[in-house]
C-alpha cells in the first residue's frame, strides 16, 4: 500500500506524482483544497484525482469515502473501475460501527 501524492512529478511533469502509479486498487478517503502553490483551486486537485481513477483499470476497483461531496464530483467526470463506498453516508457499502464502549468495527451494510 502506498499514500499517494497530488503533488506534481517534476518541473516538466505538471501532472501529479500519483497518475504514474497505476493502482489496480485505489481507496480515496478524502479531497480538500491544500497545495496552494501548485493549484489554483479545487476544481484543479478533482482533475488531477480523476486522472488518477482513470488509471485504475476495468477490472480494478475504488474505495472511496461517500460523504466526501469532492470525491463524488470526482467519479462524475468519469470511472469505469468497480467503486465501493465508505462511510456513514447512504449508499455506504461499508461504515464503522461501534462495538463497545471505545472499540470500533468494521461493517458489511447492504448496498443502496
């Protein structure tokens, strides 16, 4: 597993470091503005995250937190990869849920 980085590659590849991964498998977990010096917005880190999904193949699969209202406008420019969803959100394939006091767990919910 490895964190990935919108960060761009080089001084001549403004792309980011993360679109020459090529990932079977991605999990986004989240997308919010940050990197000023190299974005001029957050529109411009949703391209460079929809580059990534682009990448991950057919038969691959995103795993992508679905309260994240960035990650949604990300998938609606286009993915042909499997997606599994995270999170409280409906549509959440899979969410934490309390076990005990101060333990959590994960939890298979029936897709949406």
């Amino acid at each position: 597993m490895i964190e990935a980085d919108e960060y761009d590659t080089a001084f001549f590849d403004k792309r980011s470091k993360f679109v020459h991964y090529r990932p079977r498998t991605a999990v986004l977990n989240n997308l919010e503005y940050d990197h000023a010096d190299i974005f001029d917005d957050l529109a411009a880190i949703e391209r460079q995250f929809h580059h990534l999904v682009r990448t991950v193949p057919a038969s691959g699969r995103l795993v992508v937190n679905a309260r994240e209202e960035s990650l949604k406008r990300v998938l609606a420019m286009g993915c042909w990869s499997e997606v599994t969803r995270f999170g409280r959100a409906q549509g959440g394939a899979w969410r934490a849920a309390c076990a005990r006091r101060n333990r959590m767990r994960s939890t298979c919910c029936e897709a949406a």
